[in-house]
C-alpha cells in the first residue's frame, strides 16, 4: 500500500509498501504551507528533484545529508549539487526518456516546459517524473506549461494519479491544468503549486470547476491537506 502527503507547494512525500520515503522536490524550511512537524523529517531514503529551482530544491542538500538519501535529478543540476555538497555517493544523475530502479520503485524522467537552474547557475532542463509503485503509477508533472507530450503519457505510462501546477504566473493555471487533466484522464489527479505566495492566483476550485466544464467524469480530484496521508481513503 502507498501512503502520500502533500507537504505544499510542490513538495510531496510517498511511503512504499517496504517502508521507503520518497520525497519529491523539497522545499520545507521556509514554505509557509509545510506544517512544522514536517520541516525536517527523519527518514527520507530517495529524493526526485524535478527541477533546481529553491522552492522545489531548497532543502534537497540538507535533508539529503541529514538522512543519507539518494538524490534523483537531471544530469547538469546533479552536477551543481555535488559542488556544493552532496556526497558523491548520494547522487543518482538521470536524464529525460530514462528509467531508474530504485528497489523499492521505479522512476522515469520526463519532460516539462519550464527553466532550470541552481543558485543562478544554468542547471540543464526541468523534468517531471512517473513514478512506478508495481502497477500504481503516479506522474509529478514538475512545474510545466500545457504540452503534447501529455497524450504520449497517458498512451505510454497510462498514469493513475497526476499531480498538476495550477497556480499560473510561474507554471501553467487552472485552465491549462484542467485540459492537461483531460488528455490524460487519470483515475486521480491532485492541485499543486498554488497558495504559497500571493503572485500564484490559480485556486483548486478553479480547477476542479474546469475539469467538470470539459465534461472528464473519469478522474477524481482530490485536494489535501498540508501534512495528512490522503492515499488510505483511496480505492487503489
């Protein structure tokens, strides 16, 4: 059984069936949405960076040092991060149409329309990931505008549960997120990277109304909570 939390913005952690943690783009420290309890987590075994950006990376360095987790991400920012710290042996360098088998589950980088970079410096491009739980796929989709590649997923990955941007300005809003919702038409799909600052607009409701207006009855939305396991309440 898969447990997730959304601990904001972007930042999502996954328990596996032998007990692994996997975080994915760890902002925590200073993400007003993250619930205190949740700022410094003890055990984490991998962390997925989608991108080097400090509201998706800032603490992949210091939780990676603290719990001795593998860090996944592009070749170019696993290259910055290891200047600046990252044990050698932590680091897992991937790239985009890649497959890593991490034991416990599976992860494929895939693209996204966005920018990357580390601390100023150029850090390749962003990604997303497909994350293979056995048959349970999940797609985080990193931050991304609208794209074709969605209907190459759902023919490939066929992922059961998307996690979208909808906070526009940065990322695509509601609306895009919406019509990417439909292309894939995901048994689940989850809002991200919305509410931690006023610039990000796109609300939740926004986009669940605009799911419904593209009439997609295939996919349950499901907003979280800051903190609390939401995949339990699932039928999976």
């Amino acid at each position: 059984m898969i447990t997730a939390r959304w601990l904001g913005h972007s930042t999502f952690l996954f328990g596996t069936s032998s007990g692994k943690k996997v975080l994915v783009d760890p902002f925590l420290t200073d993400n007003p949405k993250t619930p205190d309890s949740w700022k410094s987590p003890d055990q984490i075994d991998f962390i997925l960076l989608t991108h080097g950006h400090m509201d998706h990376a800032a603490d992949a360095i210091p939780i990676a040092k603290k719990t001795g987790a593998k860090v996944v991400s592009i070749v170019e920012l696993s290259a910055l991060l290891k200047e600046d710290g990252l044990p050698e042996e932590q680091a897992v360098e991937m790239n985009k149409g890649g497959t890593v088998d991490l034991g416990a589950f599976k992860a494929t980088m895939t693209n996204a329309n966005h920018s990357n970079s580390w601390n100023g410096k150029y850090a390749g491009e962003p990604a997303g990931f497909i994350l293979h739980f056995g048959n349970f796929k999940i797609y985080h989709a990193g931050d991304t505008n609208i794209m074709p590649d969605f209907k190459m997923y759902r023919k490939l990955y066929r992922p059961d549960m998307v996690i979208l941007p909808v906070g526009d300005y940065y990322t695509m809003g509601p609306a895009e997120a919406a019509y990417a919702c439909n292309i894939m038409e995901p048994r689940f799909a989850i809002p991200m990277h919305y509410g931690t600052m006023p610039i990000l607009t796109g609300t939740p409701e926004e986009f669940i109304s605009l799911v419904e207006k593209y009439g997609n009855k295939k996919t349950k939305i499901i907003v979280p909570e800051p903190g609390k396991e939401f995949m339990g309440s699932l039928d999976i």
